[in-house]
C-alpha cells in the first residue's frame, strides 16, 4: 500500500479521533510510555520558566505527559488534524497549555515561532513526508542548547522485531482499526513503521540534522525492541 500522507492523512486521523482515545488505552502502556519519554527530556525545575512544544500532540496524550514532567512549563501543542484537537480541547488544561491546528511544515504561517526549551514528537517522524525538513525546522525553533525528545514506533533491526510488530498489527491494531472503521489509517501504521527508520537509523539521522548527544532508550513491555526514545540537544 502507499501510505498516506499530509492533507490525507490529516483527514484520517480527523476520522479516527471520536475512537482514538479508546483505542490507545487499550494499548497496554501506552500513556505510562509517553510519561517516561517525557521525563527523559531531564526538564530542570518541573519546567518552570520553560518554553515547551509538543509536535503533533493529537488528543493531547502527549501533551499531558509533558505536562507531568514539567507541571510549571508553558506548552505549545500543535497538529495537523481539526478533529484530534477538538478531541484535545474537551480535556481540561491549566492556562499555560495551548493547542494550535497547523501542520508541522506551516508552523510560522499559523504564529508558531520558537525560541523553544524543549520540543517533544510523539509518533510524529514517522508521519511527515520529509523527516529531515521537520528536524531543520525543530532545530531552527530550540533555543542553542534546547532538548529534543522523540517517542516513535522506530524497530530496533532484529529479525524479531519485524516480526513481532507485525504479528501484534494482524492480530489486535488492523481487527481493530477495521471495527473502528479506520482500516487505511491502521494499515498505515503498520506499514509506516515497516519502512521507517530503525532506531539506530533515526539516532543518525537526528546527528546528521545537527543534534548533539544523541541517545537512544527502550522501553519495557511488548514495546521492547518496537517503541524508543530518542533524546538530543540543538547545538
Ligand atoms: C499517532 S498520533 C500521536 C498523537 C500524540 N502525540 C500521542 O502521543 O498520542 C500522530 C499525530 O501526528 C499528527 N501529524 C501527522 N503529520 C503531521 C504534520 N505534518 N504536522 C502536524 N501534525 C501531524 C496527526 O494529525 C496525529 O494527531
């Protein structure tokens, strides 16, 4: 299948956001991964006087691990789907948190201009059509210094990785994207992780775009080998 991209796949995830919710918290981890890739950014002083985005921020669950790893920070949450955000804007948020419709490629046409502190991406590179443009943009928003911190689905290379996360997508995300009637947007996550970046590959990539002290971090669960952070700072 050709995956999807941009506008059609903004209109997908606008499709999928009223069962989006349902269908991570059926994801066992889900929200307790995001919290720790979130922590992994090291934010000092629980965010306090920091400036903080969340790229991609869907429903806001990333968004609200942010918020548990910096409470004191102002956060910039941005997508390029009307309908995940309006899932985002039914939650409750304290005044420093605000929510942006734009797509990554149009921050400065929607008002988003850095400097930033922090930039978060959760299950993000792996959806924009020129990866390496979205990183030159993150790094024209960070503050020299400022810290990036990736959450993706990006495999670890292992023949067992492949194939575990292709054994879970045909046995629960695929049936069940299907029952949600989002069967494209489910088939794209499969295949959109199949031929993304391994981890060590997306470690590169971030160190070729300019990024400093690139690491790499598992998780636990079934995720181990299939879910990393990748955590840096601009230059
Ligand atoms: C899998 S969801 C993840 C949402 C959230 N970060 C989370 O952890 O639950 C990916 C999100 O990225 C957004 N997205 C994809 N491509 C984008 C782009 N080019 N610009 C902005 N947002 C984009 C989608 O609309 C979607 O809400």
């Amino acid at each position: 299948m050709t995956l999807l991209h941009d506008a059609e796949l903004a209109a997908a995830f606008d499709h999928a956001a009223l069962s989006y919710d349902r269908l991570v918290a059926a994801n066992p981890g889900y929200h307790a991964h995001l919290r720790r890739s979130a922590r992994r950014l090291r934010l000092p002083r629980g965010g306090a006087g920091l400036r903080l985005l969340d790229l991609g921020c869907g429903t806001g669950a990333s968004t609200a691990a942010l918020l548990a790893a910096a409470p004191h920070a102002e956060i910039v949450a941005v997508d390029a789907s009307a309908g995940m955000l309006a899932r985002a804007a039914t939650k409750r948020w304290p005044a420093g948190v605000s929510f942006v419709h734009a797509p990554v490629e149009r921050l400065a046409d929607a008002g988003v201009t850095g400097p930033f502190d922090g930039v978060f991406a959760a299950y993000l590179f792996r959806n924009v059509t020129d990866p390496d443009g979205t990183l030159a943009v993150v790094r024209s928003l960070l503050k020299p210094g400022g810290r990036l911190g990736v959450h993706e689905y990006a495999l670890g290379g292992r023949a067992v990785d492949r194939a575990v996360w292709t054994a879970v997508c045909r046995g629960i995300v695929l049936p069940a994207g299907r029952l949600a009637g989002d069967a494209d947007l489910y088939r794209h996550l499969w295949r959109s992780v199949v031929e993304f970046d391994t981890a060590s590959g997306f470690a590169d990539r971030l160190r070729r775009a300019g990024f400093a002290e690139v690491r790499v971090l598992p998780m636990p669960g079934w995720q181990t080998g299939i879910v990393h952070t990748f955590v840096g700072r601009s230059r």
